[in-house]
C-alpha cells in the first residue's frame, strides 16, 4: 500500500475503529467488483461506516488525503459502477440497514441507504403499504444502490423508477458537508439531478421514500406463444386497447431453458416465449381488463395460458422470470448482462436483428425483458475458456446497443453506465452534451474524488475538456456559472 494511503488508512481507524477499517490483502478482495464481474479492481482500503456522521468524517479525510472514494451498497449493481480503486477509499454502506420510520399518516419511510429493498415492503406491508420498485435482486439489493442507478423493475411500467419514488436524501457532499436535498426544494431539482447520478456527486445516508397503498386485487397470467414475434404481437395490442398492466415480462425460449435448469418454475413446454402480464387495481376494473388481457394474448397465437389463483401460484409464475439472470450460469460458463431501451414499437424489427446477430456470429443470446416500456435485457452467452470468446461477445454486446441507439432508444434503461458502457456515451450524445454532463459534475465535486473514472468515456477534467470542437465552448464565458 502506498504511504498515503497507509496514513489514510491509520486516520479512518483513528475516526471508526480499527474494526470497521480493513486493509488486509485477502479481505480486500471481497470487494473488488460488483454484480459485472468482467470488471475487477481490489480496493486500497475498505471502510464500513455505520452513520451518517461516520460517511462524512471519511469523505472529509479523504478530501483532505486528495485521494479518491466510491461508495457501495451491496454490490448488485451491472455495471460496474461500484468498481473500487486501487489507489482508493471503497465505503461500503452496508451497516447502515436502519428503517428509521414508517410514516403511515403521509405514506412515506425514511431508511439509511443499505436497507434492502423488500425490507422496506416488509416492514411496510402491516400498514397496508409497500414500495414498489422491484429489481430482479430487490431481496439482496440496498435502497442506497436504488438511488444511484435509479433502479427499475418489472413493474416500472405502471409505478415508474425509483426516482418516482424518492422525496428526500441525506446526502454527504464531495466536501464531506450533511446536506438534505428534497423533492419541495425551490430552485433547479438537486434531487432529480442527484438520482441516478451513480454515485459520482455524493454519498447518500438517509432516503425518504414514498410508499404505495396495496392495491384491492392482483391477477398474474402466463401466456406462451410459439414465437417471440407472436409474443410481441400481444405486448403491442393489450397497450394498444389502453390497458395499463403493473408488470408485462417477456422471456425467450433459451432464457426459458435456463430458469427450468435452475429453478424449475415448470413453464409451459416447446414454447418460444412466455408473456407475463400483471394486473392490480380496483377488483372490477381488473376483472374486466384481465378478460380482454386473456382474449388478446389468444388472438395473439397463444397456445397455453395460466392464471395464477393465489399468492403461492403467483410468486411461481414470477420464479422463472425473477432468477433469470443468475439461472443462466446454468447453461453457460459465461455471459454479459446487456441493458438497453427501445421503442415498444420496434420490438419485432429489434429482436429479428438479435436473432441474426447471432446467428452471423454464433454467439448465443437469450432474451428477457420489460416488455412494456421496450427495456431489454440480452445475456450474450459465451465460454470464457475459448480464445477469442469473450471479444466476439463485446462485439455482439455493443451491436445490441447500436441497434438501440439507430431506433431511438438508450444505451441503459436502468443498470446504469458505469465503466461498462462509458465507451459508448459518445454513440448517443454529442461532446457539447458530454461537456454538459461534465460541467453538473464538477459543480458538485470540483476536486473529481467522488466515484471518479464511471459515465464518462474520458478523463473529463474540471475546466478542460479534451478533445477538437468547433466555435465557442457552450459555456465561455460563463466560468462561474457554478
């Protein structure tokens, strides 16, 4: 280690304790990436604050070393956006899982940043409430990772992302200041500017966060069709007749096939993809649209469909689907996690393409995704062992992307960029919005401490942005414009 960091490191016991600080080699390496794990950094030093006073005593030591930090929750992130640094501080907030309150009269709780997300639901749910963002990992996933990549879920469609659900954070400034940035703030929306930041203006330490009212009925279908085309087909006509579903989830037949090997959820065999669509609301309301939900989905070419009839048959339906990711492990020694967005509209004509791109390059992909809002989820299967193997998946990876991009769609949708897809910002944004993006940055961490090295494809200076442009810097001029 190097000697500042030992002293770093001697600080931050002096501040926490000696047990809340490790700098053990093999410790260390517990930490050196997230849920991607193609990328891996061992940590300088790991600290394990249980405060919110602790956060800022090690941001401010950090700030005054000049040496870098990250913050983590439980690391379940897919984008390497919790990657630590070698030369580095990695917070690790996992410690602080305090629900501070369930506010029942204003539908609200206030928890410390690694509470696990269906904690807050459990804890919610006597009152007649929960929360209802719902990542595939919301038994393990933290509320504090929540807010950095602004995290989605099956039913984001109808209940919209975290940042929906987010009132207030605490957070703790690059320059180790307690700060309290509310949805009721006047002026420009701090609060909206810092979800989704992935962590790179700031620590959050304490959330507010909305609950919602349990709604009178729930009613899950499975509808599986012979082709991922016809499944699509259904998708466009249920949101066509102004059905709104809580959730509508698509799998193809090889992700099908990976969740059967790892958790037998016992769909429907020879089926080239299964459409699950949720229901919730008032009980006539759903009665009636679940009945219109059930004849589209067979016009569609549905050849098998089950209604859950309880809780029990519910949560099997969501098994497959929920396990997908991990389950396909079980047919590959390998495999990406890709995440981009496009218009529902041009599923078909998206998932043909896929299907060639594999085919052309003989790399298999499976397909799950939000069908709803267009957010898909490719996993690019390969061997690791093979040479070669792992390019030709990055290549199929990032033609997945560009294909989001030429249809008007995104380069993430809810895992964020992080390390993994800075190389593909400038696909989608100018060096003007680059610039831009940079300039918001820099007004929060002028110093580029704070989880520096993610989002953007370049070092990214505070007043010098690299790179040959045309006319007037957007913003000459205006050098105290924060």
């Amino acid at each position: 280690m190097e000697a500042e960091l030992q002293a770093l490191a001697s600080r931050l016991g002096a501040l926490l304790g000696s047990d809340q600080v490790i700098t053990d080699p093999v410790r260390l390496r517990t930490y050196d990436c997230d849920g991607l794990t193609n990328h891996r950094a061992t940590p300088g030093v790991v600290v394990l604050p249980d405060s919110a006073e602790q956060v800022a005593a090690i941001v401010r030591a950090c700030a005054d070393a000049g040496v870098p930090y990250v913050a983590r929750g439980s690391g379940t992130g897919l984008s390497g956006g919790a990657l630590p640094r070698a030369d580095g501080v990695l917070i690790v907030t996992s410690r602080m899982r305090r629900i501070l309150e369930i506010d029942v009269a204003n539908q609200r709780a206030v928890v410390e940043p690694g509470v696990i997300n269906l904690d807050v639901t459990r804890a919610a749910r006597p009152h007649g409430y929960y929360f209802a963002p719902d990542p595939s990992s919301q038994q393990i996933c933290s509320v504090g990772g929540n807010v950095a990549e602004n995290s989605g879920g099956a039913h984001c469609l109808k209940y919209g992302f975290t940042a929906h659900h987010v009132l207030a954070c605490e957070v703790v400034t690059p320059d180790g200041e307690l700060v309290e940035l509310s949805a009721g703030d006047p002026g420009y929306d701090l609060l909206g500017v810092f979800v989704g930041a992935e962590g790179t203006l700031g620590v959050t330490t304490k959330i507010t966060v909305r609950l919602t009212r349990v709604p009178e009925t729930v009613q899950t279908l499975l509808a599986a069709f012979a082709s991922i085309e016809a499944g699509g087909t259904a998708v466009s006509a249920i949101i066509g007749a102004g059905v709104v579903p809580a959730a509508i989830e698509m799998m193809d037949a090889l992700s099908i096939e990976a969740a059967e090997a790892a958790v037998r959820c016992g769909y429907p065999p020879g089926a080239g993809a299964v459409l699950i669509v949720e229901l919730d609301g008032p009980e006539a309301e759903v009665a009636a649209q679940f009945a219109e939900v059930e004849r589209l989905c067979r016009d569609a070419g549905a050849f098998e469909i089950r209604i859950a009839a309880d809780d029990a048959e519910r949560a099997l339906i969501w098994t497959g689907r929920k396990s997908a990711f991990a389950a396909v492990g079980r047919i590959s020694p390998a495999y990406l996690v890709q995440d981009g967005v496009i218009p529902r509209t041009a599923l078909p004509q998206v998932l043909a393409r896929i299907d060639a791109l594999s085919a052309e390059s003989g790399v298999r992909v499976a397909n799950v995704f939000h069908a709803g809002d267009g957010n898909l989820h490719p996993l690019v299967l390969f061997d690791d062992a093979e040479p070669g193997a792992a390019e030709r998946a990055e290549d199929v990876s990032g033609a997945i992307l560009d294909l989001c991009i030429e249809h008007g769609g995104s380069i993430t949708g809810e895992h964020g960029v992080g390390v993994d897809k800075a190389r593909y910002m400038p696909r989608m944004f100018s060096e003007a919005d680059l610039d831009t993006m940079q300039m918001v940055r820099c007004g929060f961490d002028p110093a580029g401490l704070c989880n520096p090295g993610k989002v953007f494809p370049t070092p990214r200076l505070c007043g010098e942005v690299p790179g040959v442009r045309k006319g007037p810097h957007p913003f000459a001029g205006k050098a105290d414009i924060f």
